[in-house]
C-alpha cells in the first residue's frame, strides 16, 4: 500500500447496507476511497463491521465510524 499523505487528502467513502421489509438496516460494505491528485489513490471494500469501524476510526473518520456503530445497536 502507498503511504499515506499527511496533507491534501480527499476523500469519497461510503457505507453501503440494505433496508429489510421490516425497515432494519443491514451494513453490506464500507468503502473508503482517498486520493491527493499528486499519485495517491486508495479504495478498500470492507465487508466485516467490526473491521470498517476499527479501519474508519485509524484513518481519522470518526463520523463514519459513529454511523458504522448504529448497525451494530440494529442487531448485525
């Protein structure tokens, strides 16, 4: 893996889920895309909840990871 800018960082991440008939919400994936323009391009797909929140809080996305722990107070 490249190493990681400490500058000039931008990124699109997303969490991808499913919404049951009942109206649960089934975390499917976390994707993290991250980029500088200058060489830096990075995208992981983490399928494993537990995984996406500990890899969101590492890199600094605090909100993400806060939205990945709903999934787990929704019963995943």
């Amino acid at each position: 893996m490249l190493n990681r800018p400490t500058q000039g960082i931008q990124s699109r991440n997303r969490v991808q889920y499913e919404t049951t008939t009942e109206g649960r919400k089934i975390f499917r994936e976390y994707w993290i895309h991250e980029w500088d323009g200058k060489g830096y391009d990075v995208n992981e797909h983490i399928n494993d909840l537990d995984q996406a929140i500990k890899r969101a809080r590492e890199l600094g996305y605090d909100s993400d990871a806060e939205k990945l722990e709903q999934f787990k107070h929704s019963g995943n």
